[in-house]
C-alpha cells in the first residue's frame, strides 16, 4: 500500500523540466484595451464564418485577455 502511496505522491510532486517564459514583447499586450474593447474585438472574430490562423490565435489572446481583466472567471 506504501509503495502506490509512494507512487501517487511522486506523480503528483513532478516538476516540468520546462520553463515558460512570456516573451517581453508579448506583455502587456492588452493593458491599453478595456473590457468593453476586449469584447467587442472578440464578437468582430466570433463573427466570422472563416477565420485565418492568425485571426484564430488573435481570438485566444483575446479571451485569454478577458480572463486575466475579469479575475480569471469564465469569459462573458
């Protein structure tokens, strides 16, 4: 029993050998835009039929922006 207790502790302590760094250019992208902008530029990719991958990733940055402005809840 110890040894899958062992086991269990050890996958859940592993550490990633990766270290992510948000490049300086990338930050504070969004500081400028106000929640009603982020928005707004989140419904003009939603609406869309066909987006580019560009615009796709665009979409993330967005909602990833709203996340962060609204305290990391769901995007409105």
């Amino acid at each position: 029993m110890s040894e899958i207790i062992d086991k269990i502790y050890t996958i859940l302590n592993e550490k990633w050998d990766i270290n992510y760094k948000t490049p300086d250019s990338k930050k504070g992208m969004w500081d400028g835009w106000s929640i009603n902008d982020l928005k707004k530029e989140r419904k003009r990719l939603l609406s869309k039929e066909n987006r580019s991958n560009s615009e796709s990733t665009r979409l993330k940055q967005v909602n990833f922006a709203l996340r962060a402005k609204n305290n990391w809840s769901k995007v409105p």
